[in-house]
C-alpha cells in the first residue's frame, strides 16, 4: 500500500513532500492484515465490495501504535497528504470519521 510506504519512508512517492514516519514499522505483513480485515468487513457486514469505510479502522490501528506520538504523525498525514489526493476523497472520509 502506498499509504505504508510513503509513512515508512518518510517521503511522498513523487519525492516532492517530506513526512514524518510512525514509530510502527508498517511491515508488508500489516499491510496485507489491513487489507484482509477490511475483505472480512466487506463480506459480513457489507456488500462484499471493499471500500475505504472497511479498511479505515485497520489502516489506522496499523499506523497509530503509540497513541500520542503516532496520531500526531498520522493525522498531519491524512490533513497534508491524503485530503489533497483527489482521487483518495472516499479514504480522506472515512479516516476522517473514525479519528
């Protein structure tokens, strides 16, 4: 996911923006758990589609492990960087809702 990648590196994946990285390691093993826990979603409690509503909670549980530091660094990446993302409105949301 390019969301753990950009936070991982510290760095947009145009190379134009600099951000700060989690103290989380955003393995490619959560990235997969986010993904998978977003498919559970869909298929029990939604319409077995997989929206940005279903992998909200886990992206955010995935980035946001030290609860003072990391939701510092998450939420000035959600407010910098993905509501900027026109095409990332429906995620930009659903994050929103939930933190």
């Amino acid at each position: 996911m390019q969301i753990f990648r950009e936070l991982r590196n510290g760095l947009t994946v145009d190379g134009k923006t600099k951000i700060k990285s989690p103290t989380s390691t955003l393995s490619t093993a959560e990235a997969i758990s986010v993904i998978n826990n977003g498919m559970a979603l869909a298929g029990h409690f939604g319409d077995g589609v997989l929206h940005p509503r279903d992998i909200a909670a886990s992206l955010i549980g995935a980035v946001v492990k030290d609860p003072v530091q990391d939701d510092v660094v998450w939420r000035e990446y959600l407010e910098t960087i993905v509501k900027e993302r026109s095409d990332w409105n429906d995620l930009y949301r659903a994050c929103r809702e939930i933190v």
